[in-house]
C-alpha cells in the first residue's frame, strides 16, 4: 500500500510544463541553486537552496516552496529519464517546505532555503531517489516545479565503479585553405572564457593563465619555423637562386630534380612514432620522461589535430577572416585581415604544459568520415586523415599523440575502417554503444572493454579490444548547465547516474568511460563540479584510460553485440556526389602538386577539412568553403607564371628572344617544363632550347629560345608551362608576337650596293668638274699679274705673258704659237670606263689642269722632248700634245 501510495500521480496541474514561462530566455519561475550533499547518508541534512519568480503576469499571495519525494529507489536507469520529463509518475511524500506570506508581484522575486535531516525523509537502502521541488500559491496553484534526484547511500557497504574520462579539445573545421578562417568565432573560443579556454581550464584542475606575460611566444613556441603548416624542403644546390633573384634556365636546369631523392629524411623524428618508441607516457620505457598528473583527477584528452592545427595557424602569423561568407552566393565574401593572435599563442603555451602530463589521443584530421572515404575509394585521402592528424599534434603540441588509441569519428566504425587503423599501430578503439550495443540479455551496464576481431591477414602483435563510451553519461554532460540552477540540477543528475550504475548487480569490477560530445560546452560550474564529483561521491574510483585492460579471455563475458555500423550512419554519411565533387578538387590539387619539388602536398589539408563528418547536415557551407579552396589553388597554380613581354623583330633571319617565367610561391621551389610552338611554321620555326629547369620560390628565370623566319611577316608564338606529363598547369597560353623583316634587310643591302657604285662611277667626273673650275680661277688670277707682251729670254727675262702652255703642259715659243686644236681632237676617249671630258668653248685648252701636268705659268717638271734648243738654252715646241699622247703618260687628260 505504501509502494502504491507513493506512485499514484498527483494532480495534473503539477506538471512542470504548465510552469515554464511563455517567453523564451524569461527567468524560470522556479530556480534550484544548490542541493547538498550530493549523496545523502544517515546523518546528513539536505538543504535546497534557490528562487521562485513571478511570472504569470498577476500578483499571487501566500507563495510556499516544498519538497516532494519517494521513500522508493528506481530500479533501472531507464526510469530516470522518464521521471526527469515530469511527464510520468508522481512522487507524494512530502518533505520540508516554507510558507511566504503576503503578495508576490509580477516579475517580483524572493528566494528560499529548505532544510531536513536524512533521517526524518524515512529513506530504505543504497539507491536512487526521486525529488521534486515546487512552489505554489495559497490556493495550491502550482507557480513552479524542478524534477531531481537524491542518491542515498544509507550505511551499507557503497558498491564502487571505475570513472576513466575523455576530455574534448575539438571544434568544426574552421579555415578554407590554410590562410583563409571561415569565421572570427575560433579567435573567441581559444580566450580564457571561450570554450576551448574554458575546457582546458577545468581539464586542467588547476588556475591556468591566460596573460601572455613578458615572453616572446612566438620564439618560445617555435612560431617563427612551424607557422601551422608542414615544412617545404630546401633545396639541395647552395647555388639555388634567393627569393626575388633572376638567373637563367641554363643555370638551372642543373638543380634539384623532382625525382632527387630526400636525404637525411630517415634520420629525423617521425612524428607518427608510437609512444613506446619515443618515450611515450610510460614512465619505464627507457625513453625521455613526461611530467605526470600529481593533483586533480586524471583524464585523457581527446584532441581533434584539425582544431590543433587552425589554433596554430592562428598563433602564427598574419591570416584572413570571412565576413559572412553565406550571404550572398553571388558574391565574393568580404575579408578582413588579422595579425597573429596572442590569446591562439597563449592556449597553445597552456595546452603544451597541461597535456603533457596526461594521455593524448587524437581523432583523424578535422574528423575525417573515413567510412564514406572508404566506400568510395578514397583510401589514399583516408590514409592521409590519419598521417596528418599525428603531424598536426606533434607541431602544436610538441608531444606525440598515442597512436594505440583509435578515435574514429561520433566513434562508429566498419572493419574496413578498424583495418585502416590497425595498419597505423591502433588496436585500442573508443567506440559508442552504438557501433557495439550492449547485448539483449543485458540488464545493467557492462564494462566499457569488449574484445574485437582481428581485422586484416596478419595476426596483430595485441589483441584489438573497444573501449565503450557511456551513452547514458554523455547524455547528462550534454544536459543545459548555463541558465540559473541549470548546473546544479546536471550535476545532480550526474550524481544520481553514477550511483545507478554503481548500485547495478554486475559481476566483478567495471570501467564506464565518460566522454563528453565534440562540441562540449559546459558551464565552467558543470565542468569543474563532475570532476570534483568524480573524487568526492563515495561509489566512485578515477581511472586512467590508458590503464584500462581486456580481462583475460577466461574472465571476460559476452556483454556486447558484435561491431556494428548502423544502416542509417551510412546514410547520414558524405554522399557520393559530395565526395565527387572533393575529387574533382582534388584533381586541381594533383596537377598544382605535379610541379613542386619534392613531396609536398600544400592542400591536403584543406581536402581533409572538406571530409569531415562536420559537413553531413551544412551543405551551404560546404560548398561555399569548397569554392573557396578551388579558387586559392587556381591562383596558387596561377603565381607560376610566363610574364608577358613585348612583340619581338627580327632584324635578320634568325633571332633570339627571352622568354621569363616567375615562381611567385613564397615557400615552395617548381620544377616546371617550357612549351612553346609557332601557329605558322611554315613562317616561323623555333630552335633547340632549355626545355624543363627549376625555380626556387620567389625567382625568376629567363629561357633563350632561337627563331627563324622564312617569310616575313607578324606571327604568334604559343607559350605555356607544363608538368613532366605534358599537362599545362594554366588554361591559357601566353602570346609572343614575333615581327619577321629579314628578309627586307636583303632588298635594302642590294639597293645600298647599288648606289654604292653609281656614286663611285659618277664621283670622279664631279671631282674632274671641281678641278678645272678651280685650275681657271688661278690661271685667271696668275693672268691679272703677268706682263702683257713680255718674254722671259734665256738670262731670265719673260716672255709675252698672254702665251698659253700647250697641252703637254711646257712653255711655248714666243716666235712660235701652238696650233689651236678642236675639243673632239685634242681630248680622245678616257682610260676610266664611263668617264667624259668636257668640250671647251672658244679654245682648246681644257678648263682645268691636267694630271702631272705643271700649273699654269710654272716650269715644267716633265723631261724635255727631242725638239731643238735655242742658243740661250730654250727649247723648242717640240713638247707633245694631248693627241701624241693618248695614255697620258707624259700628261693629264
């Protein structure tokens, strides 16, 4: 009768939902603040503690706040939820309470405290119980009510469980490509009260400090080489041009090839080493020793490398940040630059301290959905998921992740993803119950290890075995923990799940495994108080994670169904038109990658961001993050370049022109290959030159490349830049226009020659023209100052002056004239071919003098004739004239 007392309902109008307010975020009209102790016991007091609010817009009188309760444990966990609703069964016991007399305004608050020792509540044994507190008014109307629970642990010997928590650092991918963030909102998250700041905090039990102090955090962190991003490799020749410096393909053609092998790569830290063989966090492993955990309870943390590497990123250096990149598809988003963030640098130097001294697991990069990649033959993108992700955590870090756990994503997998990790060193896997339900003969909550098979053909050095995460826990931790009362109640209901799990009649000692969703977001209040519950409640025992064990095949019992994948995970997953349209990036990606040297592989990042299980329900950000990735690799492929130059003449047949070509990648060195081709080559061919060479990031060089013209005239020269495949890296060629006027060249050198001659046949007759002009005006002067009759005899007095020399040029007899001769007669055809002689008018006499003839007036030099001598020694006219002497070896012409 009293069992069936205390499970009849009570009136309807006691349901809470009749006492919410109508205007959502309003105050709750009823608040618990605070229920101590967690867990009762015999001699402990209950008190409760909070407000009630008016809130039904009248004023109301004689306001009491009471405590209801059942005097009978629930007997399954089950009943929990179903009590919590408010929606089922009553309890009717009743417990302290106190009256308030007089008005309650609208709005008008008061707050209340109610107290009652363990003993009076008449509790039975170990258990559950239910609690509601409530306020009503003076007529009973309800004002209020909270649903709650009371775990009491009476006397007995209090059952204990095992309590291993995983602690999430993770968040959405949060960057495009690498330099671009999708949002501010990481920039708030990562500050002493945004949630990743605020988990690391009550993770770490310990005040954390989130000043940035007096250091250099970009030297103490190592900022200045990692910057968030792998490594390019330099390049191997010291001869290898600086960044900005120009030289020729000939001097480069001798560098580093794509394929050169990278040495020394064997001999640096691989950052995908397990733990054992790097020291690892057993302390006995011979390997260097990390700190360990020496107050607080111990927690694994669970570490998303993608959010590791954005929080890096950030650090860094300089970046971007979208300004609503969804509201408008038709338009470029805004974007807004940030300087390195110090509160990124601050969390990375707090995180670096704080989970070195206790277990780090990582999911795949940005929460990879390996079992989409997986059914869509994406292996080598899956693979990379999970190289990437222990790379990332090594840069930021500083400590390797342990690889022996598998984190796979919202902890569902398939065999091939188990085989996947096995491969990568994992046989520890942290599953829901979802990929393995407990089994239907199961009453209570088996322990959270369960074996598994061993996947792939090659028997596992240890047995693989899952790790089984509380769905009931994960629950609670999800539960409001930030409006006013909203953290005591979770912690409250935290308690009381606990203690069900605890008082279940399992057999032998169990471990349940608490861990909170990806995106956690508790109160500090919440988050600090579970952890404090963890040591403080009585059935509870901390365990590390990394100790739990499988239990000997002869002690262990068959609790779970075998690995399962859910039919509706599959559909749930990134479609296959989704992770097409990843593959069409992907190609983009492949060609850019073609030209690097060495194997670097600057997106891959950014594909992996675009796998994440984060982009099953946002399509609309998916495909704009998406685009965006597609233009940065266009423009990444587009800062390895031919730079125009001007048109090109050939003055000649053949020619010479420089053909430059820029690698504006500011951290990788391209090995490319110079493609180029005439539209005529009938008009224009193009010789023999340095085909393919390397650019070290931020050069140039310049290929000299011979051409020949058979016709002149304009023609086009296609260049383009090619990978060893012969694929062009850009859609569009570069133009060369190449002007061929060689062969006008030859016309003009003919006409030159030409002219040549003509004015070497005609400048002798002006030059013979110039002489007798210039010969006349001084015989014409000497004339004007000559005697006029006078003859010069042999003592040396002249003769008649108005003499004239004949043609041979002596002096003629003053007795004696010469004979006047006509012009045809006394000057014959010339030795010079093409040469005349002027006819001269009125004597014969030329106008000039003559060649080795004496000027006019002078003695001859020329060797007298064989003419007769006078007595005084004069000659004769015997001298001959220009008709005895036709060669003109005597005289001129």
């Amino acid at each position: 009768m009293a069992m069936t007392a205390a499970l009849l309902p009570i009136p309807a109008t006691l349901s809470p939902a009749s006492a919410e307010p109508d205007d959502e975020g309003a105050a709750a009209p009823l608040v618990v603040d605070r229920i101590t102790p967690d867990a009762l016991d015999e001699d402990s007091t209950l008190r409760v503690s909070g407000e009630v609010t008016n809130t039904t817009g009248e004023t109301v009188e004689d306001v009491t706040v009471r405590v209801r309760y059942s005097r009978h444990p629930f007997t399954s966990r089950d009943e929990l939820d179903d009590f919590a609703t408010g929606e089922d069964w009553q309890p009717s016991a009743s417990g302290p309470d106190k009256e308030f007399k007089g008005k309650l305004e609208p709005d008008g608050t008061l707050e209340y405290s109610l107290s009652t020792p363990a003993e009076d509540l008449g509790l039975g044994s170990y258990g559950v119980y239910p609690m509601v507190v409530e306020a009503v008014d003076g007529d009973g109307d309800p004002l209020g009510a909270q649903y709650t629970f009371l775990p009491y642990t009476a006397d007995d010997d209090v059952p204990t469980l095992d309590l291993a928590w995983v602690w999430p650092l993770m968040d959405a991918p949060q960057r495009a490509d690498d330099d671009t963030f999708l949002s501010d909102e990481l920039h708030g998250s990562v500050g002493a009260d945004g949630r990743l700041g605020r988990l690391l905090e009550s993770g770490a039990q310990v005040p954390l400090s989130f000043e940035a102090g007096d250091e250099d955090l970009v030297e103490e962190l190592g900022l200045e080489k990692d910057q968030g991003v792998e490594e390019s490799p330099e390049p191997t020749d010291e001869s290898s041009p600086t960044a900005g410096e120009e030289v020729t393909a000939e001097e480069s053609a001798d560098s580093v090839s794509p394929e050169a092998s990278d040495e020394g790569t064997d001999e640096e830290a691989d950052p995908s080493a397990s733990p054992e063989e790097d020291g690892g966090n057993d302390e006995d492993d011979g390997g260097e020793e990390r700190p360990t955990r020496t107050e607080g309870i111990p927690v694994t943390w669970s570490v998303d490398p993608g959010t590791l590497d954005d929080v890096l990123r950030m650090a860094a250096a300089e970046h971007q940040v979208l300004e609503g990149p969804l509201d408008d598809p038709a338009e470029e988003p805004g974007r807004q630059g940030r300087p390195a963030d110090v509160a990124a640098q601050v969390w990375l130097r707090e995180a670096r301290e704080v989970l070195a001294a206790d277990t780090v697991v990582a999911s795949p990069y940005a929460d990879a959905d390996l079992v989409a990649l997986l059914l869509n033959d994406m292996n080598g993108d899956a693979e990379a998921s999970l190289r990437l992700g222990q790379e990332a955590v090594a840069r930021a870090l500083a400590l390797e992740a342990d690889d022996r756990f598998a984190v796979p994503a919202e902890g569902l997998m398939d065999e091939r993803v188990q085989e996947l990790y096995t491969e990568h060193g994992a046989d520890r896997f942290l599953l829901s119950e979802e990929a393995l339900p407990p089994a239907s003969w199961i009453s209570t909550t088996p322990s959270a290890q369960a074996p598994l098979p061993v996947s792939g053909d090659e028997e596992a050095d240890e047995e693989p075995y899952a790790l089984v995460t509380d769905s009931g826990l994960t629950d609670v931790l999800s539960m409001p923990s930030w409006e006013p009362g909203e953290s005591a109640l979770a912690l409250q209901r935290f308690a009381a799940e606990t203690a069900m799990i605890a008082g279940e009649s399992g057999e032998g000692d169990r471990v349940v495994v608490a861990a909170p969703e990806p995106g956690w977001d508790p109160s500090p209040e919440f988050a600090s108080g579970v952890l404090e519950a963890t040591d403080g409640l009585p059935w509870l025992s901390p365990e590390r994670l990394d100790r739990v064990e499988l239990p000997d095949s002869k002690d262990r019992e068959e609790t779970r169904q075998e690995l399962d994948y859910p039919d509706q995970a599959y559909g749930d997953g990134l479609s296959s038109t989704y992770l097409g349209q990843i593959e069409d990036v992907s190609r983009d990606v492949r060609l850019f990658n073609s030209i690097l040297v060495g194997d670097s592989d600057p997106f891959r990042p950014a594909l992996v961001r675009l796998e994440s299980v984060h982009w099953r329900d946002r399509e609309a950000l998916a495909g704009a993050t998406r685009t965006l990735v597609v233009k940065s690799v266009q423009s990444r492929r587009e800062d390895v370049r031919v730079i125009p130059g001007e048109p090109v003449t050939l003055a000649s047949r053949t020619g010479t022109t420089g053909v430059l070509v820029a690698n504006d990648l500011e951290d990788e060195a391209v090995y490319v290959y110079l493609s180029l081709y005439s539209e005529n080559s009938e008009r224009l061919s193009i010789g023999e030159y340095t085909h393919h060479f390397e650019i070290a990031p931020g050069a140039k060089t310049t290929v000299y490349v011979p051409l020949s013209a058979r016709i002149n005239g304009s023609t086009n020269v296609h260049v383009s830049l090619q990978n060893a495949d012969g694929e062009p890296i850009s859609s569009q060629d570069t133009l060369i226009q190449v002007n061929a006027t060689g062969l006008g060249t030859q016309a003009l050198l003919i006409s030159g020659i030409g002219l040549l001659i003509l004015v070497a046949a005609l400048a002798p007759r002006a030059l013979r023209k110039w002489a007798r002009k210039q010969a006349a005006r001084a015989k014409a002067a000497e004339a004007g100052d000559g005697t006029a009759d006078g003859e010069r005899s042999a003592d040396g007095s002249e003769t008649d002056a108005g003499s004239e020399t004949d043609a041979a040029g002596t002096d003629s007899d003053p007795d004696v004239r010469a004979p006047e001769t006509d012009a045809p007669d006394a000057d014959t055809s010339q030795a010079d071919a093409g040469s005349e002689t002027d006819a001269p008018e009125g004597d014969g006499t030329p106008e000039g003098p003559t060649p080795n003839a004496p000027a006019a007036g002078r003695p001859s030099d020329a060797t007298p004739g064989d003419g007769d001598r006078t007595a005084d020694g004069d000659t004769t006219d015997d001298s001959p004239t220009t008709k005895d002497d036709p060669d003109g070896s005597g005289s001129g012409k």
